[in-house]
C-alpha cells in the first residue's frame, strides 16, 4: 500500500517515518512537509537514515491522488483546510484534533472556531472501537492525554461515579510540537514541573468525555489538569473516581478488559507505570487501586505521547482500515532505561 505522511517534518511525523520504515505492508511513497519541502529529511530528523537521500516534498493534491493512505500530522485547524483537496477513495488518519468532536459548541468553546465535523474515533482498545475503524476510510486518531485517560477509565465505568472523575497527566515537551517557544527551551523547563491549560480548559476534556459517554450508561465529567514535564516524551496519568466497589472487583475489571488486548499492560500488585517502560512502544502500562479512606478508584497510566499517543496508534489504526493484523510496524516493548 502506497502510503505518505503530510507534515513530515513534526515529531509525530517523525516518528510515523521511523515505524513506516519498518512496516511489512506500508510503503512511504510521499513525505510532505510544506514549510520545510526541499530540505533533506536527515536534517532535521538525523536518526533516520534510511531516508538520508530523499527531501521533504511539497503538499499536493495530485500527489495525494495517487496514495492508498494518507497520515495527516498538521497543527490544530490545519487539517480540515487540506482534507477537501484529497479524493475520497483515498483513505486518512488525521492525527491532529480536527475530527475528533461530536459536538460543534464544545469545539467552539475550546478551540475558538467553527465546527470542521466529525469521523471515526480510533482507539481501538474502547467497545466497539474495532469495527467501526475497520469499515471507515476517514479516522481522527485520538489526543495524547484522551488515550491514557480514556483508556484508564474504561475498564471500570460501570463501577464508578462517572460525574467525579479527575485526572491529573504529565507530558514531555514533544507534546506541545515542534514550533520554537521560550517556554520550552531547555533553559526553562529543565529541572522543572509546571502546570498549564490550568482550571478545565484543555481541548482533550471534552474529547474524554465524549468518547467515554458514548460507551457509558451514564455522562461522564472531569476535571483535567496537565503538567509540563522536563522529558522530551511519555505522558504518565493519575485518574481518580468515585467507587464503592473493592479493589478486588476494580482489579478483575481490569485484567477482564486487557486480558486480550496487544498493547494492554495491567502490571502486578507493587509494580508502577514509568514511561521509560514504554518510549519507542505502542502500549499502554496500566496499575490500580481504591484508596478505602475517600472511596476512589485511583488508576495510574503510562504511554509514550508520540507513540500510542500519536504516530503508534495511527499506524494500529490504519493497519484496521486495511484488514491488516493491527500490530504491524508495531512494538508492545519500550526501549526501557
């Protein structure tokens, strides 16, 4: 399958480039970076040599015509101005935000301008996920933040309080892309936690709820603040919730829902999700408990942000488009200390 990567040049690009280049079905036939087309690809993403004497190219219509596939790693409000331009028989996994809302007013509310429409929410790991990423050839990938939450909430929404639940997730820097920004200079964020987006403002709350209510018997609300962490990449969650279920009963939930799943991990009593475990990996490193004093489930999470947090699942999302077992190009091992 001829597949390109539009966006190339970002660290999600960057890293689709890296697993596609290992891909037993996907074959990189256009790398596409608008800003940086006609700079060497090694210059900018020197560890990968197996492109070191191709260039970025430009972003056409014509050359996106004649793909099977197309990985859209574009800012926020960047991919649905490029989406019209692309035939419909070709297929795309839109990795920014674009797509990824059900609903046109909490679109407007947290990213500011008008509704670009809906398509096919692809964490496979949720209930009924699998199917409908199969059937469809246009798929919005999932946020960072909204897959380690998501899926630390799901195994257990039928045992918790879904209008109390809280998270709290630190990110490395590759989250916040590539643009140069003072704030994420390496003077500034070494040696220092911060939070921001601060008092429910960040744009996956709403992707969270939505894509937990949908497979809920109730709505669910959080209350989501993310860290800045001095790491280039990882997110590690903290999710917590009501519940007046045992730990046993939370636990069983957990093993039931992973029990099948690749890229899954519930890890034994005393062991902790560390995103070390998981960078360069596709899986997600899962451990609970309920905490008897307040009555709340509290389940940790770790993933690697550019992993199954952008480029990792977009690729386990295509390989489902394609009929392909969905862990190809894939590793469920993290590359470790």
């Amino acid at each position: 399958m001829r597949v390109g990567v539009v966006g190339a040049s970002g660290y999600a690009g960057g890293e689709l480039l890296r697993l596609l280049a290992q891909h037993p079905k996907f074959e990189v036939s256009l790398i596409a970076a608008g800003s940086n087309a006609g700079e060497r690809i090694t210059a900018i993403h020197p560890h990968l040599t197996t492109y070191q004497d191709q260039n970025f190219q430009s972003t056409t219509p014509e050359e996106m015509g004649e793909l099977d596939l197309v990985f859209v790693a574009l800012p926020h409000g960047e991919s649905s101005k490029l989406i019209s331009q692309i035939p419909k028989q070709v297929r795309i996994v839109d990795l920014g935000a674009d797509f990824r809302l059900t609903s046109p007013s909490a679109w407007k509310k947290y990213y500011g301008s008008e509704h670009p429409g809906k398509w096919v929410y692809g964490l496979p790991e949720l209930p009924n996920s699998r199917e409908k990423i199969a059937a469809a050839n246009r798929v919005a990938n999932p946020g960072c933040y909204a897959t380690a939450i998501a899926i630390s909430i799901a195994p257990i929404l039928d045992l918790i309080n879904g209008s109390d639940v809280v998270a709290v997730a630190a990110s490395g820097t590759t989250g916040a892309g590539r643009s140069g920004k003072i704030s994420l200079s390496a003077s500034e964020v070494a040696n220092s936690l911060t939070s921001y987006k601060f008092g429910g403002i960040h744009q996956h709350t709403p992707e969270i709820e939505e894509a937990l209510s949908g497979i809920a018997k109730q709505a669910i609300a959080i209350s989501f603040t993310p860290i800045l962490a001095p790491i280039p990449r990882g997110i590690l969650s903290t999710v917590t919730a009501r519940t007046n279920f045992s730990d046993k009963e939370i636990r069983a939930a957990f093993q039931e829902f992973t029990k099948s799943e690749k890229f899954l991990t519930l890890l034994p009593l005393g062991d902790m999700p560390k995103t070390a475990s998981v960078i360069g990996s596709n899986s997600v490193h899962l451990q609970c408990a309920v905490d008897v004093h307040t009555s709340r489930v509290v389940v940790s999470a770790a993933i690697d942000n550019l992993g199954k947090g952008a480029a990792g699942q977009a690729i386990q999302n295509a390989n489902l488009m394609f009929g392909f077992d969905e862990s190809f190009g894939l590793s469920s091992i993290g590359i470790g200390q």
